[in-house]
C-alpha cells in the first residue's frame, strides 16, 4: 500500500518540497543513508521532468508522487497527465528503435533538459521502469530497504 | 535553501577571471538565477570564469544544463569555464551524465585561476 502520496501543482518551487518528502520517507522506510542522495535526486529530476511537461502542454492539474514502503523495497512512482509524454519518455530510455540520446555538449539551457533529466535517473538508479499511457506517463524507480534497521 | 550567488574577480598568471561563488541548491526553480548571472557576465565582457561550486548542497540536470550554457556562451567568445568542486555528491553527477569530460573541474579556485587555457 501507499505509504504517502503527494499531490503539488506544477511549479518549480515545489520540487524541492517533494524531494524533501521523498527523502524523509525513504529514510523512516530503511533505505541505507549513503543512497538517500541517489533517492532525493532521483525523484528531483522525475518532479522537474513532470512539472515542465504540465506546464510546456497547459495541464493544470498536479503532478503527483506515490512513495511506497514495501517488504524490502521502496519505490517512488511519479506521474505526469500528459497524454503521449510516456512514449517519448519510454524512447529517450532506451527502448528499441528509440532516438538516438543528444550529445552533451548539444545541452543547453532548456533544449534537452528532459533527456538529461532521464539520463541521470537511469545513471542512478538501478530499478527504473518509464510507462507510457493515454492519460499520461509514469516513472517508477525502487531501491532496496530494510525496514528492520531502522529505529522507532 | 535557496541558491546564494556572488562574483569577485581574481588576477592569475593568464589574466583575469571572474570567481562565481554558489551556495545552496541549484534545482529547476533555482538555476533560472544562476543563469541570468552568467549570461549577465558574459554580456559584461566577462569571457573566463570560474564557477565555484563548494558552498552547493544539491545539484541537479538543470542546473547541469546551466552551466553547459554558460560554457557555450563563453567559447563563443573563446573565453573558459572552468568548476571548482570536491565533493563526492556533486562530481557523481558530472560522472554519470559525462560532463566530466567537458568541464575542467578543479580542487580549488587558487588552482582554476591559475590553469592555462
């Protein structure tokens, strides 16, 4: 079951909120403390892509965050609602026949900001699946927990 | 934190360089500041900088895309950037994404002011 879920309206100012979330989650659910910075990046970056794709499209509606404690694993499930940006999500991760990743020196400023975004998740973490849907499209990432280690 | 930003400039062997000195958490709400002050710089005719990244606590690909900018600015003027960071957190993510291979990073700014272009 969802442990917590929040719901912020897209605006840049509130990533930084669903990091702090992410991380003080992740951290009562026993992720280890050397990858909570893995955790808070992550879910940085999945918030930032999701927050910019409502607001390049119109959608007013959230973005929301689903973080999951389970047995021996935590996840993080971000979703956007914008229909189709799953299947260029699902592309930039790698999917066959997928376009070819933008060079690095080719980033600026907002021009490829989405791919990086993806890039650093994938270089991340290791548990990553990109969904595509007519509603809209999700990145679900997990790490391993030990809910056993932590105290109180 | 929000982000804090403050330029100085420094003499060094090669003539001139502007220190940007960044402090707190560069993320999608906060780079937008950090690039209006290098594109300010590079409009001033400030073409060699260096980006001093100790005081940042969070770093992430938009602000990577920043400062990826702020380099293309700069060579268009054959000028530098060149980043001062050690710490781990940081350079991990200059590692995963390459830009370690774009970007001189340095260990101190005594040292980034000093390099040859």
């Amino acid at each position: 079951m969802a442990t917590v879920e929040l719901l912020f309206s897209a605006q840049p100012e509130h990533v930084r909120t669903a990091r702090l979330v992410a991380a003080a989650v992740a951290r009562r659910a026993g992720v280890d403390e050397a990858v909570l910075d893995e955790v808070r990046l992550a879910v940085g970056e999945a918030c930032s892509r999701a927050v910019g794709l409502h607001r390049s499209n119109g959608v007013t509606t959230p973005v929301r965050v689903v973080l999951t404690e389970e047995e021996k694993s935590f996840s993080i499930e971000v979703g956007d609602e914008v229909p189709g940006a799953g299947v260029a999500a699902a592309d930039a991760a790698g999917v066959p026949g997928s376009r070819d990743a933008a060079p690095a020196e080719d980033f600026d400023d907002a021009d490829g900001e989405d791919e990086m975004g993806l890039a650093v998740i994938r270089g991340l973490v290791d548990d990553v699946e990109v969904s595509a849907g007519e509603d809209g499209g999700t990145i679900r990432m997990s790490w391993p927990a030990n809910p056993d280690a932590v105290l109180g | 934190m929000d982000l804090s930003l403050s330029t100085r400039t420094v003499p060094g062997p090669n003539g001139d360089r502007t220190v940007v000195e960044v402090g707190g958490e560069i993320d999608v709400y906060t780079a937008p500041k950090l690039r209006e002050q290098l594109v300010e710089l590079v409009n001033d005719g400030s073409y060699h900088l260096v980006v001093d990244m100790e005081g940042v606590d969070f770093l992430d690909s938009t602000g990577l895309g920043v400062l990826v900018g702020g380099l293309k600015r700069v060579r268009a003027h054959e000028g530098s950037l060149r980043l001062v960071c050690n710490q781990e957190r940081i350079l991990k993510i200059f590692r995963i994404t390459g830009l370690t291979k774009v970007f001189p990073i340095h260990t101190s700014v005594d040292e980034a002011v000093s390099a040859a272009d």
